[in-house]
C-alpha cells in the first residue's frame, strides 16, 4: 500500500504537531510505503516506511502550492502508484488518477463562522476565508473520507453539504503535557506567586479584552494575590490594543504579557498555574485546552461549542463575551479550595480520553479500510 501525504500547509502550530504524532505512532505493516511532502522544519521520525520528497519549484505561498498541486502532483500520484492521497491541510486541489482515492480533513472553523466574519471589513482576510470555506466544502464534497476533529464541527459541516464518508477523531495530547509524580520547575520568568494563565495567540475571537476586563473587575485583595498571566505572540494589532488597555487599566503590576514562548515549555506554564484559563469562541478542537486539562490544574473555559464536547463535566464554564460571567467564576474557584481540589483532579480525570497514540490509531485504520475497500 502506498499513501502520499500532501503537508505543504502544516507550517507550524496544530498541522506540523497533528502530522508529527500520526507519524510517531505509524504501524509496522508490510508493504506500507508512506510519501510525504512537507515543509523543511517539520522533523519527521526515522522509519523505513517513510520517504520525505521535494517539490521542484517553490511552494511557499498558496497560488504557486496551488499551481504545483493541480498540474504537478497528479503526474506523481501516478508515476507512484498512489493508493491514498491524504490531504490534511482541509484543501485539496488535485484530481488523482484512477484508482487513487482522497482523504481529507476539516480543522480550520474559521471560514464558517458566520458571527466573526460579520465583524470584519471587507479586504484581502475577509475575502481569504470565503474563498477558503468555499475550497474545503467543495473539497470534503469529493473527498473518499474526510477526518473530522469534533462532532461539533461535522454537525456543523453536514448542514452544507453531503459527506461520502465521515468519522470523527480527536487530537490527542502529547505525553509531555501529562502531569507527572514529579512537578516540572516553575518557570524562570514566572511570578513567584500563584498565578491565573492564559495561552493564546492575541485575536479576536480568543477575547482577551474580555478576560482582562473581567480580571480587572475582580477584588483588589484577589488581584494581589493571584497575577494574570498572558502568553502569546504580541506582534499582532489586538496584542498592541490589550497592552494599551492594560496601561489604560493601571493593570501593568497584576497583568503580565509573556509574548510568545517555547512550546516545549508550555507545560510547566501549564502545570505551575493557579487557574488555567481558555476564552476562545471559535474553535474545531482546541489543543490547547486539551493540553490544560493534562496539566492537573482547574481549568475555566469558554461555554462555546466544542469546549463543552472536549472538556465535558471536568471543568467550569463562562461566557467568553461576557466578562461578568467570567469575573464571577473566577471569584469562585479562587475562594473555594475545595472546588480548586475537586476541578484539578476531574480536569486530568477527562484528559486521559485524549492521547495521540489513539487517535494515531484511529486514523491509520480508517484510511487502511478506505484502501482495502473496491
């Protein structure tokens, strides 16, 4: 059997940890040969089944991936003798040769929803994700499978369109953000104080000025006891507004902006908080609540769809538009210790439901049974 695997899109982030895992967790069949084209920073593992290939001219931007992905790779899939062409990045611009079947996936939910797009002008990001939810419907449409990451996005995706064939599987969480017997090290730029985190990049829709607001409202005593950490990229217009609102606030002793840090060091981030929050109201599967679930820390998330799938009854809920909703959790967890208690131990409880060997798994016999079948 022999599958190409097109992952010139998974520049970084959740696509090049997604391919990495699958990888990781590739089974010892005979006769499996997996092909792979990907950017040059992804490290993939050493496996005898695994060859890395090289397009022929530049693919770094979306027109000439999109030109080298309808006329060059089809010629490939042929002089291969692909079985299973797997599209991971949800677009797929090919028509494979007879014989070739096509797997794809949905992960981005941006394109289809409706209430951010609303919020924004018309221009070249607006015009991308119209353009882009019109790609992946027409691509899911054709699709032999297509992988979908919660059931709240396939619900949501089967009110366009019909799909061939469907299964859902969660990202799962990688072994290194799993609380271990022995705590990893506070960070060195960590408060040196219990504190309230949140990771995220700075957009809109993952509602910081609403979590500062509501950080701001909280009781001076509890402000002083419990600083807010921010970690995430700055160099964007929204991280700009909130260090503004911040300095607006008089909030620069009790709100720290961290920037971006090394992923690696995420989990002891993760593992040291107080409280781990997560505000996002646009999500397919939220890794990064995934991964605080694993931290065995009590997590308050976003009452939007698909938070409540993946965190289940593990953890409390708030309005990510509301900042009220969100002040009066927080009042509650940071004066209860017996709930702090209860919602550390649950939130790991519900993590154990997500590891990537499953959904490694999972995918792998789903794409074998696509190829096996006439």
């Amino acid at each position: 059997m022999k599958i190409l695997i097109n992952a010139l899109s998974a520049k970084l982030g959740g696509g090049q940890t997604y391919i990495k895992n699958l990888l990781d967790n590739l089974p010892n069949r005979d006769g499996l040969t997996i092909y792979i084209y990907c950017p040059d920073n992804l490290l993939l593992p050493e496996s005898e089944n695994l060859k890395k290939l090289s397009t022929f001219w530049p693919t770094n931007n979306p027109i000439s991936r999109f030109i080298w992905e309808r006329f060059a790779l089809p010629l490939i899939l042929k002089k291969y003798k692909i079985d299973i062409l797997f599209c991971p990045g949800g677009v797929v611009s090919t028509k494979p040769p007879v014989g070739c079947k096509v797997v794809t996936m949905f992960r981005n939910m941006m394109p289809f929803d409706d209430e951010l797009i609303s919020t924004m002008g018309w221009g070249r990001d607006k015009l991308r994700l119209v353009l882009l939810k019109r790609a992946m419907l027409n691509s899911m449409s054709k699709a032999d499978l297509t992988i979908f990451i919660s059931n709240f996005a396939r619900t949501h995706i089967e009110k366009y369109i019909k799909i061939k064939n469907a299964v859902t599987i969660p990202h799962g969480i990688s072994k290194d953000f799993l609380l271990q017997k022995l705590p990893l090290a506070r960070p060195i730029e960590a408060p040196q104080k219990k504190y309230i985190l949140y990771v995220s990049r700075f957009e809109i829709y993952k509602h910081h000025r609403e979590v500062v607001a509501a950080y701001a409202s909280l009781p001076l005593e509890l402000r002083s006891q419990y600083p807010l950490v921010l970690v995430g990229e700055t160099n964007m217009p929204e991280a700009c507004f909130i260090r503004e609102l911040i300095a607006r606030e008089n909030l620069q002793n009790d709100i720290l902006l961290m920037g971006g840090v090394d992923y690696k060091n995420i989990p002891a981030w993760n593992q040291n908080a107080h409280v781990i929050l997560f505000a996002s109201s646009c999500e397919n599967c939220p890794n990064i609540l995934l991964e605080s679930l694993a931290s065995g820390r009590p997590v308050l998330s976003s009452n939007v769809m698909p938070m409540p799938e993946f965190g289940g009854d593990g953890i409390l809920y708030f309005s990510p538009h509301s900042p009220d909703s969100l002040r009066v959790k927080l009042e509650e967890i940071l004066t209860n210790k017996t709930l702090l208690e209860n919602l550390s131990k649950s939130s790991y409880e519900r993590s154990s439901v997500y590891r990537w060997s499953g959904t490694a798994k999972k995918t792998w016999d789903n794409v074998f049974d696509l190829a096996e079948m006439n």
